[in-house]
C-alpha cells in the first residue's frame, strides 16, 4: 500500500530523497556505464559465434515449444502453484506457514504487485450509491438517530459530567511522525528512546492507553482522520470537493472551536504537500503554520528539523493574547526518510543503545539511525511539554503517533509491538483516576476525549465513536482502524479485520455512512 501512498505524495520530496539519501545521481549513471560496459565484450563474443542453418531450424521448434511452455506455465504461476483457484496459493491468503514473514515470501514479485492492484481497484470510489433508506440502516446500526435532520446529527452526543477544574488555557495534541508505542513497552524501555515521553506518562497528572490503534498507516491517512472524525475509507478526503464545502461537525476542528479555542495547525512539512493546507483551513482551522514559513537550518526535502517546529510554536504562544484559548495540532516530520537529524550531535549514544539490544532488533548502522530518529522525537516532545507547561501551567497535552508500522523488526513482533502507537493525555486537572485501566482505543475516540475533558456539562458534540471514557461502559462499541481490531473478549488482544468479526455490522456501517458523507455532505435524503 506504500506503492499506492507513493502516487498521491510529493513527487518532488521523493526525488530529492533518492538525490540525497541514495545517490541517485551517482548510481543512476554508474548503473547505466556498468550496463555498457559490461554489455560491449558480450556483444563482441556473441559476434564471433556461427551457428548452422540445422541449429536455427531446431531453434523455430525451441521457440514454439518455449512459448507454449510460458503460457502454460503463467497460468501455473497465476493461480500461485495451481492450474485453478481451488487449489491455489491465493495471494490475499498465503498463510502456508507459521511466520508471517515466510507467508509474504511465498507471493512472488508480480504476484505481490497484482495485489496491489486488486486493493487499489477494490478501494471506495465516487460511483458509491448508498439510498436514503440504506443510509438511515446504516446509522442505526452504528448507534445513531437515523430521524435525525443529517448525519452529523445522527451521532450527536453529550458531556455527562464535569472531569477538569476548568478549561485549559492551551491544548496541545501532538502527532509524532511514525512515533510508535513499542519503546514504551516494559522489554524495550530499558533502550531510553522515550524516557521523556514515558516520564510524562508515569506522572501522576497523566493518563495513558496500553495501546491505540492509528487511524491509517501513512501520515495523510490519519490526518483525514482527526480533521474529519470519520473512519479510514481510502477516499482521500483532503481532495474531495465536499471537504472545502461544508465542515465535518465529528472533525477535530469543528469540536474544539465549539468548546471556545482559536485552533491552529502546525506541520514540520511544507504546506502544498497532499493539499493539507486548504484542506484543514477549510474545516474550522483559523490558522496554518508551515515549514515554508519558518527560518531555519538543516531539514530536509520534507521540512523542518522537529526541533525548530516546537520553538515555533514555543515562539507563538509567547505572543498570545492570556485572555485567548489555544488548540494546536502539531505534526511532527524529522522521524522520516532520509533521517537527516544529526542525532550524535544531539546527544544519542549509539554505543550505549546497540549493547542493550534485544533478539528483535538489529545493530545495523541504518537501524540505529532510525533509533535515534524515535529518541529525538522522544526529546523535542518532552522538552516542549515541559517549556511551554512553563508559559501554561493550566495547560492538556495529548502524545500520540500518526502510524508505527515503518520500522522494520529483525525478528517477528506481535500485532501491539509492530502497529500500535501511545496514547497520552497530561497535564491541567488529570488524574489517573480518570480512566479505567486497562485502556484500548483508537484514534477516533481523541476528538470525544477531548470533548468529554473540556466540555461543560450538557455540551453537545458530534461523534460516532465513544470517548475513551466511555468505551468501558458497554461493549457494543468496536475499536478499530483500516486494519485491525480489539477483541474484549481476549484480554484487549489486536487482532486483523476478518470478514466474520463480531463487530462487522456496525464497523461496515460507520464506513459506509463515512463514505456517504464525502462524497455526498451531510443531507441525509
């Protein structure tokens, strides 16, 4: 799916990249000059062979019999080792063995490219017709009013009671850039990567989830997510014209302008990369900051160091009005290819990390450099929480990844280590009493979080999910995200989205009342 990603992404950032990073420009034409050189004495010696009129006639009978042969053979491969469908190795399910590494080995190249393919075809389009009668179905099924005048209506909810001393001054909800949960996980906290991070979690004004599921695995994917409030249905909603239309009453934005806050977004990126500027301007953001509008040095062809993104921001809430509440959203880009941080020059010791390194993780020099990478996001988090706490001690902080599943194990992981990110809320009025451990959830449950801390009660909010206060009280309500789901029934265990799961109907519902309202807006007839 990284392929498909790669065509909606900034094309020109990608070159640059494989300029700086891989030496395209070096490569590229030794590659060529190797080919020709390597090419000329072949062609010299195929030039002296001779071959009689007997060898080019059994040569006609080689290529028929050579043709017939690769035909019979792609029907072979295509059915993955079988002459049919029955008893094929399908490339959806190629669960032959008990690794799933070894299970991808099994699809060939062309075979794994045909499935991007099929995903790719299968992916929600603009034909989708759901009537006005499927559509009221669709959101009873997910638990919202179907007589209700809209489908941000439907999901309308309220705050019960009162969980802070007050509203916080700022909110900060920080989006670390492939910022994952494993580092917090008892095996591998031993490496310090997130020792800041982990510090703010173990405070007593803190609460946390052992896991979250990421809305999507790219960084687009989940920022439709907290901009729309809507489940991942590949529908690329930062392009759609009913996003600069009309605003997604279940968006971050949206709800957090309705509790009173000046909203601002902040991107370590530069602001034309996947239309993210229009698109959150558009849906309750009153102002968007970027890589383009800083000075600075280092970065990269993705932006900004992530270091300069928080003295940024540092820099404008020093300038606020007191008497103003702030929501920044901030998204954080330095733990990315080419992962061009000096992170030495930072302060992480290689030596130190690579002797504490369990069976899981390699000591390549390439895999300590993406370490590195989770421990600078780590420190400029954790230093901006405690600078800016200085500027607003009344201030709520939320730490969460956008996606996990970019780092690569040396050995299998489970499905928490390899895709779950933290989940953190700190600060103004928390205490650990305030949710019930131990808490799962997913990204979709941040926005009525969000509500439930800050909203007065009777404070009305859009929402399809439940806040993470919530979910506990009943078990009706799936957690889920594009790929996975948590089974309650199994002690909280991640499991993959199968076609038979229990939570199918009402997951299928809030995809299709999501796709609904992309494409169509928020009119229920």
């Amino acid at each position: 799916m990284m392929i498909i990603n790669g065509l909606y992404d900034d094309k020109w950032a990608i070159l640059i990249t494989a300029i700086q990073e891989y030496q395209l420009l070096l490569k590229l034409p030794a590659a060529i000059l190797g080919g020709i050189i390597l090419a000329h004495p072949l062609k010299m010696w195929l030039k002296k062979k001779t071959y009689s009129g007997r060898y080019l006639m059994h040569s006609k009978a080689a290529t028929i019999l050579v043709i017939v042969f690769l035909a019979i053979f792609c029907v072979f491969v295509r059915y993955g080792g079988a002459f049919n469908y029955e008893k094929s190795i399908n490339w959806e399910s190629a669960n032959r063995l008990k690794s799933h590494l070894l299970n991808e080995a099994v699809l060939d190249d062309g075979q794994a490219l045909y499935r991007v393919r099929s995903y790719y075809k299968r992916l929600p389009k603009t034909d989708i017709e759901i009537s006005p009668e499927d559509l009221r179905n669709s959101i009873l099924s997910a638990g919202g009013n179907p007589n209700a005048d809209g489908i941000d209506q439907a999901f309308f909810k309220q705050v019960q009671s009162k969980k802070l001393p007050g509203k916080p001054r700022m909110v900060s909800l920080i989006i670390g850039e492939s910022f994952p949960l494993w580092p917090f996980l008892p095996e591998y906290q031993s490496l310090g990567l997130v020792d800041k991070c982990l510090k703010i979690q173990q405070s007593k004004n803190s609460i946390h989830t052992e896991a979250m599921l990421a809305h999507g695995s790219g960084t687009m994917t989940t920022v439709n997510g907290f901009i729309t409030g809507l489940p991942a249905i590949d529908l690329h909603e930062n392009y759609r014209q009913e996003s600069f239309r009309s605003k997604y009453a279940t968006g971050i934005g949206s709800i957090m302008k309705s509790l009173g806050y000046k909203t601002v977004f902040w991107y370590g990126g530069f602001d034309s990369w996947q239309n993210i500027k229009k698109f959150v301007k558009a849906q309750n953001f009153d102002e968007f900051f970027a890589a383009g509008d800083f000075k600075y040095k280092g970065g990269n062809a993705w932006g900004c160091p992530d270091k300069v993104l928080f003295q940024q921001v540092e820099n404008y809430l020093k300038g606020c009005d007191p008497n103003e509440k702030i929501f920044n959203i901030i998204l954080t880009t330095s733990n990315h290819p080419p992962y061009s941080i000096d992170i030495q020059a930072e302060g992480f010791d290689v030596k130190a990390v690579r002797k504490k390194l369990p069976a899981t993780i390699a000591g390549d020099d390439k895999t300590m450099r993406e370490l590195g990478h989770i421990w600078y996001t780590d420190q400029v988090i954790g230093d901006y929480v405690a600078r800016s706490k200085k500027l607003y001690p009344d201030a709520l902080y939320l730490i969460t990844g956008d996606h996990a599943e970019r780092f690569s194990f040396a050995s299998e992981v489970d499905h928490i280590t390899y895709s779950a990110v933290p989940c953190i809320i700190y600060g103004f009025g928390i205490n650990k009493f305030l949710l019930d451990e131990p808490a799962y959830g997913c990204h979709m449950q941040i926005m009525p979080t969000l509500a439930e801390l800050i909203g007065e009660p009777g404070t009305i909010y859009s929402s399809m999910m439940p806040s993470l206060f919530d979910l506990y009280q009943t078990n009706s309500k799936p957690v889920f995200n594009y790929k996975f789901w948590i089974d309650r029934s199994c002690n909280d265990v991640i499991k993959e989205l199968p076609a038979d799961n229990k939570y199918q109907l009402q997951i299928i519902a809030m995809k299709r009342i999501a796709a609904y309202r992309v494409l169509n807006g928020n009119n229920q007839n």
